[in-house]
C-alpha cells in the first residue's frame, strides 16, 4: 500500500542559505541525528558536488539506526536536481519497495519554507512506518528550525 506524507517548516532563514543546508552531507547527517547515520563516499561535502544524471544511482550507502544497528543500504539516487528550489530522491533501499523523497524550497518574505514529501511502498505493515516515519521527520525539521532560529538571533 502506498504511503504519502507531507512535512512543511517556515525557516526564518535565506533561501540559499536553506538550500546549502539540504544539500551538504553534513547538515542532512545532522537533521538525521541520532535516529539514523548513513555512510557517504570519502571527501563528499555536497550532492551538488556530485556528476548528476537523472535515475542513475550516485552512491551506494549504508543506513545505521542509532548509528549502531545496521538496517539496510539505500542507492541514492535523484531524479530531479533544480539548485536553490528542488530535489527529488527516488533511491532503491533494501527496506522499502519504493523510496520517494521530493524536497522543496520557497522564498516568504520573511525567510523559506522548506516542504519534503514522501512517496512510499513499505515492507512493513503501513501502520508500523507511518509513525516511524512522522516521528522521524517531524525531528528533522525540528532540527532545521532550532538551526535556522539560532543563526536569526
């Protein structure tokens, strides 16, 4: 069964600003802290950094939840790379049939809004993932908004 979730942040930050933090490794493995650590090639600072040809796999990384526990590998994989607006990922995982992540920004006149939205097919039983996955996004942008607060101050 197919599974759609939408998550929307008002950021009080520059849109550019917003864009390099969902771009660089080090700012995604940070929204992702500490529920899920993934592995990066060596030297990857950011997805723009990176040859992009539309559905090819960029990498092959290990997913690690806790950054303990290892739960699958996932070959991220873009669809669409639209710099300063959007992103969509559709990557293989070994724990989901299908993985599709579409990240969006938009300028406000007081900062960005940063949507993502998901598009999934679970192994598991959707009651199970659905608030997984709530749970896990919601902190992510948690995670963004505490950022973009304290660079506002």
């Amino acid at each position: 069964m197919t599974l759609k979730l939408s998550f929307t942040s008002t950021l009080p930050a520059d849109p550019q600003c917003v864009w390099r933090w969902i771009t660089d490794v080090r700012s995604l493995r940070a929204e992702m802290h500490p529920w899920l650590w993934m592995s990066l090639p060596k030297g990857l600072c950011n997805l723009e950094d990176l040859p992009f040809e539309p559905g090819q796999p960029l990498f092959t990384s290990w997913l690690w939840l806790f950054g303990i526990i290892p739960i699958g590998t996932c070959q991220l994989t873009l669809q669409s790379l639209n710099p300063g607006v959007s992103l969509v990922e559709q990557s293989p995982t070994t724990f989901m049939r299908r993985w599709r992540h579409a990240r969006r920004i938009e300028v406000l006149a007081d900062g960005t809004r940063l949507t993502d939205e998901l598009t999934i097919d679970p192994l598991l039983p959707t009651m199970l993932v659905r608030p997984l996955l709530q749970f896990f996004f919601n902190s992510r942008h948690r995670t963004l908004r505490r950022r973009a607060a304290r660079l506002s101050l």
